[in-house]
C-alpha cells in the first residue's frame, strides 16, 4: 500500500515540475488523478495530491480530471480510461 502511495506522490511531483517548465500553452493540459481507495476527503495523501492539482490549476490553468477508486480493482479501469482520453495522469 505504501509503495502504490509512494508511486502515486512521485508521479504527481513529476507533472508538477513538467508543468511547471510548460511555460504558456496553446493547448488546454488535462491532467487526471486516480485516488488510493481512502478517496478525496482522506485528510491524508488523496487530499495532499487534489490540492497540488487545485495549484496547478490557479497556476498553470491546467484542466483537472478526478476518478476516485472504491477498490484497488477500480485501478486498472480508472487508468485505462484516462488513458484513453489522452489525460496527463498524476
């Protein structure tokens, strides 16, 4: 559990420092993220990352995207369906 949050926090400090390089775009940026199955409204690490995504969106005026995992069997449909709509994932 703790490796998939560890992975999780890596990947959204990656699209933040890629964000953050972006400068402005001519393009709308969508970026998605999928939570650990404690949801938003966690008080931990789910609402830690939505927050950094709330900045990039003041920031940066990326688009966020959420799907919210009840099991750790909603993972793979929830990335597949970001992936399908070519959402940045975090």
């Amino acid at each position: 559990m703790m490796k998939k949050l560890f992975a999780l926090l890596l990947i959204v400090i990656l699209a933040a420092g890629a964000l953050a390089g972006c400068g402005e775009t001519k393009e709308s940026v969508v970026v998605g993220m999928i939570t650990d199955t404690g949801g938003l409204g966690d008080q931990s690490f789910n609402d830690s990352a939505w927050y950094g995504l709330e900045r990039a969106e003041t920031d940066f005026g990326v688009e966020r995207k959420v799907l919210e995992s009840a099991t750790a069997d909603d993972y793979l449909p929830n990335l597949t369906s970001f992936s399908e709509e070519n959402v940045e994932l975090t």
